[in-house]
C-alpha cells in the first residue's frame, strides 16, 4: 500500500478502530492517533508504513522459499486466514493452538505423519483386516489430527516466521516463537504488547473487514515472492542451457578453421623447392 486512496481503503474497511481506552496498553501510544468516544482511533499512516515494512519482509522470506506459518483462532479471523493462507499455499492454525507447535516441532510430525500412515492402511488393505471398533477409532483419530493440523501436512521443517492475529489471544504461540528466534508478524490491537513483536501492524484485530485487508495484504506479497522465486529459478535455468549451448558453438568454429592450418606447411614446402630451384 503507497498512496492515499489505499489508507482510505483501510479507513472504510474499519482498520482504524481501536479497543475502549480502559484496555489499552500504553506501548501502544506511538500508534494511536487520538481518543473518540472512549474508543482508541489508530493512525493509519502508521499502520500504511508498518504494512509496507512487514510486506517488503515477507515477500523476501517468500522468495526464499521458505514458509510463514500463520496463525488465527479467533471465530471471525478462521475462515478469512484459512483462505488466503491457503491461496498462497502457505500454512495456517485455525483451531486450537496446539501446545509445543514450535518448541517440540519434532512430536507434532510424528501425529502429521499418522494421518499418512492410516491413508496407507487403507490403500494397501490393512484398514479392512481391523475390527469395527478399531477402525472406528482409527477414523476418528485421523478426523480429529485432519481438524487441527491438516493445513501443516506439508510444513516438513521449522517456518521461517509466524503471521499472528490478535496477539493477546494467541500469547502462547508468540512465546514459542520468542524462545525460537522466529520473527513474528501481528496484527496488533490497542490492547496488545508491540514490543515484543518484530514487524508490528497496528490494526483492528477484531473486525473480519480490518483482517481481511490487512491479511490479504500479506499474502499478495507472499504469492509476489513466490513469482520472483519462480522468475529466477527460469532465468538460472536459461543461463544454464545458453552455457551448455555455448561449447557447441565453439567446436562448430574449430572444424572450420581447420583446412586454412592445413595448408601452412604446403605452402612453406613450395617456398623451399623455389629457393632450390634459384640456387
């Protein structure tokens, strides 16, 4: 976002709308532009120049390719970050968090891959020799892991940062990344800590509007980085071939210069039988 017209996008999309000002937290004045009704009004200058900034880090990150992890629990942001995450084919935690997502990564693969281990039991025909209760058991394990960590099946290794919404309710997450040394990404209330938050976009975190815009935001400048990506993996891959290409050439050159080297000793032995026949 770089102009006028697009804070006024973030004005009708009610990004400027902060908490009563009884539960703010007084990090947060740098970031508040005035008090209206006992409600705190963000300055959406500041939050335009803090989504540039966060844009410009995510798209390098993107570009990278490595994953941002997003993470939205509250009712009115799941659908909204399910989508666009999901979009930019990045990954996303809608449900519960889910304790030692970051801290014991390694147990959160291992109940990942048994939603694969039963996908396999019932291609190759183990499901079928199981009891009816045991597959019933089965089935409402692999429902229950598919609820809370289907949308990370494919995140193999640590993310590269964290993209929060609401980072009161989502504290945890936000200290696992802090211990980690993962950069995080919020959407950060009149009520919330920006302190500890390394690229903070000051916004209402509470209004579906307010996070689709500024969510939608972020993962354009994902899908960004991910073209680039893409855009320098061809140009290496046409550099590549040129250069394969080039010692063709280059042999094609030599054979033709061959005959003219040829013809310098039979022209020398020419000069010789005259001299000879002089004398």
């Amino acid at each position: 976002m770089a102009n006028n017209t697009e804070v006024k996008n973030l004005l009708d999309a009610g990004v400027h709308f902060g908490h009563l000002t009884r539960k703010w937290n007084p990090n947060m004045a740098p970031y508040i532009y005035m008090e209206r009704n006992g409600i705190h009004i963000i300055n959406l200058y500041k939050t335009q120049a803090k989504l540039n900034e966060a844009n410009d880090a995510l798209r390098k990150i993107a570009a990278s390719g490595r994953k941002v992890l997003f993470v939205a629990t509250k009712k009115q942001a799941k659908d909204i970050v399910a989508q666009h995450a999901g979009d930019a084919n990045m990954p996303y935690i809608t449900e519960r968090w889910p304790g030692g997502m970051l801290t014991n990564f390694v147990t959160i693969r291992k109940a990942v891959k048994k939603m694969a281990l039963v996908d396999r039991m019932k291609k190759d025909g183990r499901y079928e020799t199981l009891s009816k209760k045991e597959r019933l058991q089965v089935d409402r394990m692999r429902a229950k892991l598919e609820k809370n960590l289907g949308s990370i099946v494919e995140m193999t290794r640590m993310p590269a940062a964290l993209f929060v919404v609401d980072t009161v309710r989502e504290h945890i997450a936000i200290k696992e990344a802090l211990k980690l040394g993962i950069p995080i990404f919020a959407m950060a209330d009149t009520n919330a800590n920006p302190r500890d938050i390394d690229y903070v976009i000051p916004s209402n975190d509470d209004a579906s509007k307010s996070i689709d815009i500024i969510v939608n935001s972020a993962t354009e400048a994902i899908k960004a980085g991910l073209e680039d990506r893409k855009n320098e993996k061809n140009n290496a891959e046409a550099a590549k071939a040129e250069k394969a290409a080039a010692p063709a050439k280059e042999e094609k050159v030599d054979k033709t210069e061959a005959p003219a080297k040829a013809e310098k000793p039979v022209e020398a032995k020419k000069e010789a039988v005259k001299a000879d026949e002089e004398e």
